[in-house]
C-alpha cells in the first residue's frame, strides 16, 4: 500500500508539474501575442509620428515663407506709400504753377 501511495504521491506530482507547464505555456503565448500586439502598436504610433512631424515640417516651411512674403509686401506697401504721397506732392506743384500761369494769362488778356 506504501508503494500505491508513494506512486499516486508521484503521480500526482507530475500531473501538477504537468498542469504548471501547461499554464507556462499558456502564459508565454498570451505575452508573446500581447508583445506582437504592442509592437505593433508601436509601429503605428511610430509611423503617425512620421507622418505627423513631415505636415509640422511643411507647415513650418510655410509659415516662413508666408512671413517672408508678409515683410516684402510690407515694406512695398510702405515704398508705394512714400512714392504716391510724393506724386501728390509734385501734382499739388504742379497744380499750383497752373494756376500761376493761368493768373499771369488771365493779366495778359486784360491788358
């Protein structure tokens, strides 16, 4: 009976060694589909990160350029500015140098 017990004693210890294996294995397939699924994961957040930082760096690109383009029509706007107030300025002289000869013939013509 000694021998019965001590051979259901053994077997009972390699069907929970068995069981311990069983859930081991289990175990490392659960963590290696939920490493494929984060690696995956990462390679999705990765490639946005990609993608996301080429539209900043167009944007950014842009944004330059239109600043750029900002400062030039400024400073044309500022150049035309000058250039009308000096046309209004010539024809205000010339406007008056008229009508000082059109006084001088008005003077003429009465004599």
């Amino acid at each position: 009976m000694e021998a019965a017990a001590v051979q259901e004693q053994s077997i009972d210890s390699l069907a929970s060694l068995e069981e311990r294996i069983t859930r081991a294995v289990q175990v490392i397939t659960n963590l290696r589909s939920e490493n494929s699924q984060l690696q995956q994961r990462l390679k999705g957040a990765l490639d946005e990160l990609k993608s996301e930082s080429a539209a900043r760096h167009e944007i950014e690109t842009r944004s330059a350029q239109i600043h750029k383009d900002k400062d030039e029509l400024t400073q044309q706007v500022k150049r035309l500015s000058e250039e009308l107030n000096d046309l209004r300025g010539e024809r205000k002289q010339v406007r008056s140098r008229i009508e000082k000869l059109l006084s001088q013939l008005d003077l003429l013509s009465a004599s």
